[in-house]
C-alpha cells in the first residue's frame, strides 16, 4: 500500500510540474495576463456611449501604437497621429483641413480626439456613430490615408513586432480590420479631458476671476444653447449662418441625408481645450477666437435654414460688445486642459 501511495505522490508531482512548465512556456510566448481597464471622469460628465467594453490594457496599447502607425497610409506616410497632435488635443494645429499622403488637400478641419467615449455621434457629419467605426473614414479617404484593410493587414502582418501585439490583445495572432478598428476605439476612447481649470471650478477647487465668471456668465446666457453641458455641445446638428465654400464644395449634413434642410449643417463641437484648437469651423476659416465671436456678432448670414438660435427678435446673429467678447473669451480659456496635452498614456513612443 505504501508504495502505491508513493507512486501516486510521483505522478502527482510530475503533473504538477509539468503545468508549471507550460504555464511558463505561455508567458515566454508572449501571452501575458491582460488587465480590464475602468476609465475614470468626473460624475458631472454624461453616461458613457461607447460600447466596446470591457477595455483591455493590452487593447489599448496595441491602439496607441496603431493611431501612430504609418502603415495605415497607402504609402505608409500618414498615420492617425499626424492630423491628430496631442500638443493641440490631437487636432492638425495650424492647417485649415486635413492633409494626406503625397499632399493631398482635404475639406474640412481635423476635429479634436478628447472624450469620444461619451459621444454619439462622429465628424462634422455625423455619419460614424460608432467610435471603433471612426478611423475607417480616414484610413479610406482619398485625400487623407487612401489605404484599404487587406493591404493594411498584409503589412502588419509582416510587421517583426505586430503579430505579437495582436496576440497579446486577443489571445492569438490574426489580425483583421475589426480587432484593428477595435483596438483604435479602445485608445481614443480613453481620450478624456477633465482637469481644466473649469473642472476644478465645477468640483469647487478653483476659483474664477472677475472676467471669467462674467465669461461664464454670457456664456450661458449666449452660447449654451447649442454649447451645453459638461462637454459643452448639445451634439445636434446646426447651420450657423456661414458662406459655402465652392472650394471644399461642402453641404454638411446635407451630403449624408440629400435633404436640402440640412444645407450646410454641421456638427456641434464641444468647447473644451477650445483654446489650443484653432483654426475654427469645420473648413478652418477662423484663426483665433476673437475671429469666431466677430463673426457671431456681425458676420453671420440670413438664409431660409439659418438656426432660429441666430435670428430671434428680429436680430440676426448674437449681439455682443466687445468687452463681453473678452469676458467670454477669458472663460473658454479655462477649459484648456495642460494635463491631457502632455499625458505620456496618449504620447507616441
């Protein structure tokens, strides 16, 4: 009987050590436990909409290396990252539209990437409204990425590090458009702006000069409208009174539904970070801030679909003096987030 028990105890061992052993060959083969990541923002924001959770730690990396990879050009020139800076809350500082590969000239300006987990819908447009669908528009576009799927898959398959990565993420080493465009979602969607000034002001740790409280102030009275809450946009979709442009030959909405009520409607951005932004409007007409509010007072034009927001009282456009210009200005200034443009977790390697 003895013997039999200690034999038994000598399996036993070997078995153990044998799971051990394959256990560890698992992690040598570059399968390391991923970890379910929670994203945190203030309970002032609104619910969260992007649905592709849980979020992954490995998912996420393997998105911020994908949103910095020119390999998702045609000519492996342009990545997500190059339209998209952190410096300016990821938008393409200084250049009116988008630019792509061998030049091209877009038409419309590279919107910020900053708290799109919240969101519903995506572009000027509105047509994506799906974050892990977004990065299809650009990757596609003649004048931004002009690239497709297979070819991009091919490439990162013969990638020496990105089988791996893949791996990593999902558990083996297929790469396809949907864990490429999942992985991208997962990055941009912890992408969240929330240590402004302004938050500090919300969450009672700050407190606002003279002419940023009168800011707020007409801000409220003015522009929070279509301005509103915590992300400072109602999301909706407006014409504000600007000239079409034959040459970004730009309808808005207008080229999604082919309604022509929706002639030269855009989406309404959010304000945050609206400081380091510029240009201003979906064709980057406007340089600075003043610009934008000049325009609000005296250059917007009447047309049968203008916004009713811009033609009460017999007025068209928003009256303001020029003091009430500063002040507001002064407030939009606090919504600037130095922590989010400099946050290493978004940064390129």
């Amino acid at each position: 009987m003895n013997k039999i028990i200690k034999k038994g105890r000598v399996i036993t061992l070997f078995l153990l050590s044998v799971l051990i052993i394959s256990c560890q060959d698992d992690v040598e083969e570059g399968v390391p436990v991923d970890e379910i990541v929670v994203l945190s923002f203030p309970n002032y924001f609104p619910e969260m909409t992007y649905q592709s959770v849980p979020l992954s730690k490995n998912k996420i990396e393997l998105g911020r290396r994908l949103f910095y990879e020119g390999k998702l050009s045609r000519n492996n020139t342009i990545s997500c990252g190059f339209c998209h800076i952190q410096e300016f809350a990821f938008t393409h500082h200084g250049h009116p539209v988008s630019h792509g590969i061998d030049n091209r000239i877009g038409i419309r300006n590279a919107p910020p990437i900053q708290n799109m987990a919240f969101l519903n819908r995506f572009m000027w447009d509105g047509v994506i409204h799906n974050l892990d669908e977004q990065a299809v528009s650009p990757i596609s576009a003649f004048e931004e990425m002009d690239s497709n799927f297979s070819e991009i898959i091919q490439k990162l398959k013969s990638d020496p590090e990105y089988p791996d990565l893949f791996k990593s993420a999902y558990g083996d080493v297929e790469i396809n458009a949907d864990r490429i465009l999942g992985a991208l979602g997962q990055f941009m969607a912890t992408m969240i702006s929330k240590d402004s000034n302004y938050d500090k002001y919300r969450q009672g740790n700050y407190t606002l000069t003279n002419s940023e409280e009168s800011g707020r102030i007409l801000f409220e009275q003015k522009c929070s409208v279509c301005h509103s809450g915590a992300l400072q946009t109602d999301e909706s979709f407006r014409n504000t009174g600007h000239y079409y442009n034959p040459q970004y030959a730009d309808g808005g909405l207008f080229r999604v539904t082919l309604d022509s009520a929706d002639f030269m409607k855009f989406r309404v951005p959010s304000l945050r970070n609206i400081e380091l932004t510029k240009p201003y409007m979906h064709d980057g007409r406007f340089y600075s801030l003043e610009a934008v509010l000049d325009f609000y007072s005296d250059g917007v034009e009447d047309n049968s679909n203008l916004d009713l927001v811009l033609k009460q009282n017999g007025t068209i456009g928003i009256p303001m003096t020029e003091q009430e210009k500063q002040d507001i200005i002064a407030f939009l200034k606090i919504l600037t987030d130095l922590s989010f443009t400099t946050n290493s977790s978004f940064s390129e390697f």
